[in-house]
C-alpha cells in the first residue's frame, strides 16, 4: 500500500489526493499557458499584448494591480508599458533607471523579490504618486527574460497583506517568459519589417538625388517619403543660411500654413538649433512639456508629441538638420534612429551634389564669358593697331589697359553677384572710380559721382555697357577738362517700362560747333557706337546744352530700338 503524509496537525494526507492536487495544478498553469499564447496572438500590437499580459498577471495572482516595464536600451532605461488598474497617461512616459525602486533593483540583479507586507516600507522602494501605490503592502516583481537578453520587469501589488507562494512566483515567472519571448518576437519582427521599408526608402532616395530634379524637388520627395515610411506627422528639413547663422525650413509635407511660416532658429537655438550646433541626433518625448523647446504653442495647435532631429552632416560640418514630430509620446529605438541618420546623409548628398552641378555650371559660364571678352580685348587691339598713328605708345597702352580692366570689373562684380544679372549701379561706379584712379591729371579737381536707381540688367550686357561707360568717361576726361581744372563728372541712371538710360555728362568744356558723333573719327566713340548698336541693341548721342552729356538708350528685353527713338 502506498505511504502516507501527514499534514501540520498530524492528520493522514492521502498521496493520490497530493497526486491530484498537484496533477490539477499543472493544469491550470497549462491552461493558463495557452490563454496568454493566444492573447499574445491575437494582440494587435505590442502596447496591447502588454496591457493583457498585466491584466492576466494581477488575475492570476489576485493582487490589485500590475505593472510591466520594458527595458530601452537606447536610453539605458526601464519605461512603464503597460498598468492595471492605474491611470493610463503615464504610459510611455514614466520611466526609471537601472538601479532605481525595487523594479530597477530587479533589473540590475535579474532575482525576484516578494514582499508579503510593508513592502513601502523596504529601503528599496520608490514612491511613485502616479501610480497611486504610496501604502502599497504587498510587492511581487520578477524579470522578464528571454534567451538571455533582458527585457523588462512584470510587477504586481495589493493594498493589503498578500501571500506569496512559490506556486505564485513560479507562475508569475512563466507569464514573465511568456511575456519577454513575445516582446522579443515582436521587435524581431517589427525591426525586420522596418529595416525592409527603410531600405526601400533610402533606395528611393538614392534613386532621387541621381536624378535631373531640383534641389528642392529631391529635399521635398525625401521628407515625404521619410514621414510616409515612419508614420510621422510632420518631417521637415531645414539647410542653414551661413552668412545669417539661422535654420530655414527648405521643405516639409506639412500642410500647415503655421508650420511652414514660423520664425528661423538661430544656431543653438531650440532643440533643431542645438542638434545642429552639437552635431549630434537629439529626441524628446514630448516638445509641449520641453522647456527648450521654442514652439509649445504650435506644437499644441499641430497636435505635435515626440521630436527626433538629426543634424545634416557633410564633410564632417553640419549643414541642416533633419526634423520629424509624432502624435503620440514615442520612444526612438537604434534602427529607427540609424535608418533616419542614413536619410539625413543622403539628403546631405544631394544638397552637395546640387551645389556641385551649380559650381559647375557658374565655371562652364565664367569660361564662355572670359572667352567672350578676350575676343572682345583683341577685336579693340587691333583697332587700336590700324590707329597707332593718332597717339603716343604710352596713350594707346593706357587706354588699352583701361578697357581691359573695366571688363575685369565686370567679371569681379559677376563672380559676387546672382550669375546671370548684375547690378547697373555698381558696375558705373566700379568704372568711374577705376578710369578716374588712371587718368585724372594732378592738380585736377574732378567731382566723379553716380546718380539714379539700382538697376538690374543682364550679365550679357554687362561688359559692353562697362566698356562703352569706360570709353565716354575717358573721353570726357581727355577733351572735356583739356582747358580746365574743375568741375564734375556724372553718370545718370534710369529707367522705364522698358529701356535703360545712362548718361555721362560733364561741365567741361562744350563740343566743338557743328560737332556730329557720327562722323568723328574718334576711335573711343566709334566703340561706343558700335558696342550700344550691335551689342546693346540700343542707340547712343552726344551733345550740349548747358553741360555736355553723351547718352546711351536700350531696352531691358533685349529687342533693339527702333530707328525712330
């Protein structure tokens, strides 16, 4: 027959009714098992899957409430996921470290503790107003593990005293691994999922900064893809303006008219301005409640949560930074943070390969420029060869070496203004100063000054008007102050509708009677004439009434005057 047990009062204890208690208790336990793998299945996310795991675990071990926290290991933290029987907004923003309260004191030594009383009472224990558990009595928490990578920490309490048993703990432990094996798979397989999209993002990407677009077509095309592949709400890229020091935003798929218009930040300046300044990715959980943060109004108006911002880096100095916002509190894990830094590079990329297509473009442009004005040098060399009997060698040289310069001037004020315009204005004094430096005679007293608007005419008309500016000046220089030593010199710009006028005129002395600039054979002014017939398509005079003036008329569109203007 088989032995018998006693119990604690030394009564008989029948081994097949332990047999069967225990027989019943596993399955129970198995049952169990089979509930949270089909709860876990049928979880529609992980915050879900979470939520029913804590639900399961104070059920089972008929506390009050439960807790689970996940490990972050970005931010080398424990954040609260899941809470039964708890206000739900604290979820994803209570967090604590390693180390901290009994929770993080069970992820640091990866042991249960089981408090049966006066758990608030243990040196351990962290006060947590949130979650309402100041007189807490009982604590049972244990590590949530799974194939040795630690995961978080399952917690459940009660209000009063509590047993704990081993058969507790034990089952408490097995919905922990039940819990951690799933947390695992998930990030597995959501990571897996990311990794796919992200790559067919950054494939897109690649596939955009190689093609005939804009900067700003590829900067939008990449900041649409990266909030449609991350779910964000708004993803922004802002390039910084160098000679301002200021974050500008250069393109979003934000809609919002508050968004796209609010103030630039200055280098340091709010999160965006400190990523870039530092170098480095920056995330905040919740920008409304960020102090440095320098739009919490539009970030309520824009229901705007969770920031990432990752700095734009090329050539080791960065250039922009890469901003995107949730709706909802998120933390940032490695491979979301990694796949967005290779966004961020590839946008880098573009920026400087568009900027090399612009240099390179500039440079093709100066080339067929210079050439341009060399054959223009030599075209009035040579007219200066077959007049080489009108004039000393040093008076030919001089004027030679005076319209190379004022197409030198030309080219300089080019290279510092938009390539394909050039400000009228500054181009007639650039000019004045130059001619007037080289052939005003000591002991003159020559008033040299420029008059009228800034004018914007195009690059292509800009050597022949600084060459014809250069010829007159000149000529008033050498014939209108030959018999005096005072007196002034201006240049008188402006326009209409549709033409540009620009006179240079004079209180020297007056043209010869019956003089008639076309049929002088002053070789200056039969540049002048040829330049603002054949090159400005405009019309060129010269005479005096009261002070000599020659004037220089021609349309801003390009088409030349007709004979009768």
């Amino acid at each position: 027959m088989p032995s018998t047990g006693t119990l604690p009062d030394g009564a008989a204890v029948d081994p097949l009714v332990e047999l069967r208690a225990k027989l019943e208790e596993r399955n129970a336990e198995i049952e169990l098992l089979h509930e949270v793998v089909a709860g876990v299945a049928a979880a529609r996310n992980m915050d879900a899957m979470l939520q029913f795991i804590a639900e399961v675990a104070a059920r089972e071990t008929q506390t009050d409430s439960a807790t689970i926290y996940v490990f972050d290991s970005a931010h080398r933290n424990l954040v609260l996921r899941a809470v039964h029987h708890a206000p739900q907004g604290i979820l994803g923003r209570l967090s604590l470290k390693i180390g901290e309260g009994i929770t993080g004191w069970v992820a640091r030594e990866l042991l249960p503790v089981a408090l049966e009383r006066n758990a608030f009472e243990d040196p351990r224990f962290k006060r947590i107003p949130d979650l309402r558990d100041q007189q807490c009595q009982s604590f049972l928490s244990v590590p949530m593990v799974a194939q040795n990578e630690f995961i978080g920490v399952l917690n459940v309490k009660s209000q009063e005293p509590h047993r704990y048993t081993p058969r507790t703990i034990r089952l408490l432990q097995t919905i922990a691994a039940q819990a951690a094996a799933a947390v695992q798979g998930m990030r597995l397989q959501e990571g897996l999922r990311v990794q796919s999209v992200q790559l067919s993002a950054i494939s897109e990407v690649s596939k955009t900064i190689t093609s005939n677009l804009y900067l700003e077509e590829i900067l939008q095309l990449i900041v649409a893809m990266t909030a449609q592949t991350y779910q964000f709400k708004i993803c922004s890229i802002m390039l910084l303006d160098e000679d301002r020091q200021e974050l500008v935003i250069k393109a979003t798929q934000s809609k919002s008219r508050d968004y796209v218009t609010k103030p630039n930040l200055k280098v340091g300046e709010s999160i965006a301005g400190r990523a870039l300044h530092e170098g480095r990715v920056l995330t905040i959980l919740d920008v409304k409640q960020t102090p440095e943060y320098r739009f919490p109004d539009l970030a309520e108006k824009e229901n705007l949560c969770s920031m990432i911002c990752v700095p734009l880096i090329s050539r080791e100095r960065s250039i922009g930074v890469l901003n995107c916002y949730t709706e909802q509190p998120k933390l940032f894990n490695q491979e979301e943070v990694d796949g967005l830094r290779t966004v961020a590079n590839q946008a880098a990329i573009a920026i400087e390969n568009a900027k090399l297509m612009v240099r390179s473009a500039i440079i093709q442009e100066m080339h067929h420029r210079v050439k341009n004005s060399l054959q223009t040098v030599a075209s009035l060399l040579r007219l200066q060869m077959n007049r080489a009997r009108e004039g000393s060698p040093e008076e030919m040289l001089a004027e030679s070496i005076n319209r190379i310069v004022s197409i030198a001037a030309v080219h300089d004020l080019l290279s510092r203004e938009e390539l394909d315009e050039v400000n009228l204005r500054e181009v007639a004094e650039t000019i004045l100063t130059l001619t007037g430096r080289s052939l005003l005679r000591p002991g003159h007293q020559i008033a040299m000054r420029v008059t009228g608007p800034d004018i914007v005419i195009p690059a292509s008309k800009a050597s022949s008007l600084a060459l014809v500016l250069n010829e007159l000046i000149q000529n008033a220089l050498e014939h209108g102050f030959a018999g005096s030593h005072a007196g002034f010199i201006e240049v008188r710009i402006r326009r209409s509708a549709s033409q540009v006028f620009v006179d240079v005129c004079n209180d020297g002395d007056p043209l010869p009677p019956g003089f008639d600039v076309r049929s002088s054979n002053s070789l200056g002014l039969q540049i002048v004439a040829s330049l603002t017939q054949n090159d400005l398509g405009g019309r060129f005079s010269l005479k005096t009434n009261g002070c000599t003036c020659a004037a220089v008329v021609f349309a801003v569109d390009g088409q030349p005057l007709s004979a009768g203007l």
